[in-house]
C-alpha cells in the first residue's frame, strides 16, 4: 500500500529541488503550473487521485514533463534558427 500523498509533499519536494512549479488540481488530472510550467505544452499528468502515485513517481512524472518540454523547445529554437536562415534574418 502507498503511503498517502498530499500536494504539499510533491511542493514541499518540488521546492527543495529549487523549482517554482507547484502540482495543481483541474477534473480528473492533475498539473504542474507557475514557474516554467506556464509555458509548458503538455504540463498534465493523467491520473485521478493524487494517491495513484507515490512522491517518487510525482516526481519521476515532473522529470519527464520537463525533458520533453526542454526537448520541445530545443525543437522549436532549431525550427526558428532554420527560418531565419533562409528569409536572411537573425
């Protein structure tokens, strides 16, 4: 049985990594929002109840959001980089 989880652990641990975002509650999943994650695509988790996952897997969850929107960003800064070089602006 999984320890019971509240969003304040998953902050409480967010914050002493040094992170901004907080774990929000929308219906019928959860969210990463403030800091970065205001302007992340896909900040959601799709889960029900906070209990589905433990704190360690919040946080492996974050992780992998974060990688995938730096990968996202990296994507799109490649894509901006490319269309300047064609229209001949930098």
């Amino acid at each position: 049985m999984k320890n019971k989880v509240t969003r304040k652990m998953v902050n409480d641990a967010l914050r002493e990594r040094g992170r901004d975002e907080s774990l929000r509650e929308g219906e019928g999943y959860f969210y990463f929002g403030g800091g970065e994650a205001v302007h992340w695509l896909s900040p959601t988790v799709m889960v029900k109840k906070l209990s589905d996952l433990s704190l360690q897997e919040w946080m492996r969850e974050f992780d992998r959001i974060l990688e995938n929107e730096k990968k996202i960003q990296r994507s799109m800064s490649g894509t901006e980089k490319r269309k300047a070089v064609k229209t001949g602006k930098r």
